[in-house]
C-alpha cells in the first residue's frame, strides 16, 4: 500500500458524498468511511466505493471485550477493506483478538485488512486527558506506551497526531504505520482538532498515512484542495 491522503467522508447523507466524489472523475481514491457513515448506510455504502475502485479505512473504533471484538473483526474482515481500528485503550488482550478475528474472517487467498489502534484522539489535549480521563502521565508517555502494546498485540500500526510520529518510531521501529488525522492546511480553521500539523509537516515528521475531513469535503473547490495537499504530502523532503 502506498503512503496514503485519505479523504474522510464525514458527510450527513448520500447525496452529498456521491457529488463530492463525482467530481473526482473515476480517479482511485483513499477514503474513511467513519461510524456515522457506516452506521447509517452500512455495507452498501462499502459495496458502491469499492466497486467505484477506492481503497477504504473503515474507522469504527472497536473498543469492548476480546471475545466481542474479535467476533465482529471476523465479520468486518469478510467486507475486504483496507484498514480497520481499534482503541488501544481496550487492552492488548482486546487487540490480539482484534487481529485473531480479521485473520479468521479474511478470505482464502485475499489480504487481511491492516490492523491500526487509536492511542488517543487528536481532539484531546493533555488537560482533557489527565483532568475529564484521568490518566497522570504525560501525554506523549500515554501514546507511546499504547504504541508499544499496540505492537507487541500484533497491531500493524497506531492512529495518532502527526507530532507523535517520531517518538511511536523510536519506540516501534520505522515500519510501524503511523496514520494521522488532523491534519489542516494553513489558512483553515482548527475546529475541534488539538494536535493539528499540515501535510507538509506530517511528511517531514515520518507519518505513513494523513486524514483529511473538512479541508477537502468543505472546500469550494474539493478537487483542488485535494491534489494542493496530495501535492504538498508527497513532496520530497
């Protein structure tokens, strides 16, 4: 799988989303199909995009108990998309059995989906995190300890902030996938993103994959914004 620009489709109904694809023209695409999607539109939604030849992050975040979360990776696993998740904060029994039930559930002869653990969401800062979470260690020891069990759980790799993106390789080796959403271009809003870099920024900091929602979906001209930041990703350092 290549480095990938990943468009979030964090758009309210259907309509909406075949536009903003259509004017894509066929290219093949990276996009996340997120709970509210999923949820509201379940596997047909997957069926369209990879008929359409995207390659799809299916981001649902499972976070329960192994035996629970492993049943359900098994049935994810038979939809043939490219990356799933799930919270690290679940356990390393949790995510061994995540990824017990993508191998159990991957058809003979197909890939098995990649495997990627949330450490914490970007929309939370160390104050949230030690104040509404209660969690006392600094945030960055937080995320890299999640790496680490991430790792040793069988995860193929983390969902994180671009910033944490050199202490995770440190901690995990550099073939460790590091995908990264809030990512913004400068001129953006923020909004309830905390930990935000731009795609330049997450390239030079050694990130393998970017999410971008709001940037693409939101902007006048979704085509242009998409090939300006796909442009700036895959600059050369």
């Amino acid at each position: 799988m290549e480095r990938p620009l990943i468009i979030a489709l964090d758009l309210d109904d259907a309509t909406k989303r075949k536009s903003l694809l259509d004017q894509f023209n066929g290219e093949s695409l990276y996009v996340k199909v997120g709970m509210e999607l999923f949820y509201r539109e379940g596997r047909q939604v997957i069926h369209e995009l990879k008929e359409s030849g995207h390659h799809i992050f299916l981001d649902l975040k499972l976070h329960d108990i192994p035996n629970t979360v492993q049943r359900t990776m098994k049935e994810l696993a038979s939809l043939e998309v490219d990356i799933v998740n799930v919270h690290a904060a679940g356990g390393k029994k949790m995510m061994s059995a995540a990824r017990e039930g993508l191998e159990q559930g991957t058809h003979a002869g197909s890939k098995r989906p990649t495997l990627i653990a949330v450490t914490q969401l970007t929309s939370t800062d160390e104050e949230t995190m030690q104040s509404e979470l209660l969690i006392q260690q600094p945030l960055n020891e937080v995320v890299r300890t999640y790496a680490s069990f991430a790792k040793e759980s069988g995860v193929d790799g983390v969902v994180c902030s671009a910033k944490e993106v050199p202490l995770i390789h440190d901690a995990c080796g550099s073939n460790f996938y590091t995908v990264c959403p809030g990512i913004r271009r400068v001129e953006d809003a923020v909004g309830d993103q905390k930990r935000i870099v731009t795609p330049k920024q997450a390239r030079e900091l050694g990130s393998w994959g970017i999410v971008v929602g709001r940037s693409i979906t939101s902007a006048k001209d979704p085509y242009s914004v998409y090939h300006q930041m796909k442009k700036d990703w895959e600059a050369k350092i």
